[in-house]
C-alpha cells in the first residue's frame, strides 16, 4: 500500500492510501472503512481534488495485515482517507502532499 498525507483545512494532515488489488481482490487498511449512524460502510476518498463519500461493500478482513476487502464501491487506484478525520466534511478541498513509494 502506498501511503500519501494530504494538507486538509483544519487538520495537521491525514494519512491516505490507495485501494490495491489484493489476492485478486480491492483492499484497505481496516481504519479507512466507516460505518455512519445507520450502520452502512463506507469510506471517504479524494476525488477531484475533495473528499468524497462512497459507499462500500465489505468483504474477508485480514487480521494479519489489517486490511478489509471490498467488494463494492471502490476501484483500484482510489485514493482512500484513512487517518484522523475530525472536522473533515464531504466536500471539503484537499492536497496530495507527500507520497512514498
């Protein structure tokens, strides 16, 4: 997984990731994966230069490597918010700061 950190208004920054494909499956760090009050899955990404909303559905989770797959509502190469969210809303602007190889 390749890590990245976005500069977002608000916050010291947020560690994001892409969803790789996975033993012919789309993985995530287990962290990206939210759940809102209704109790649906779901993940916030980057899109266009914005968080994004997008709903997901969950598969096998890898304790060993903490990932969940997803088996609905991501595509490779999506970029996946994972870190801290405090005051992060849909919509809002960020930049793609940083990213490791």
């Amino acid at each position: 997984l390749k890590a990245q950190t976005a500069r977002i208004p608000r916050t010291l920054g947020t560690l994001l990731t892409d969803a790789v494909p996975l033993l012919g499956a789309l993985a995530i760090p287990r962290a990206g994966v939210r759940r809102d009050d209704e109790g649906k899955a779901y993940v916030l990404v980057v899109a266009g230069g914005a968080v994004a909303r997008r709903d997901v559905v969950t598969g096998a989770y890898d304790e060993q490597q903490n990932l969940v797959e997803i088996t609905t509502g991501l595509a490779a190469g999506d970029v996946v918010i994972v870190g801290p969210i405090e005051g992060l809303e849909v919509g809002d602007r960020v930049e793609i700061v940083g990213r490791e190889s």
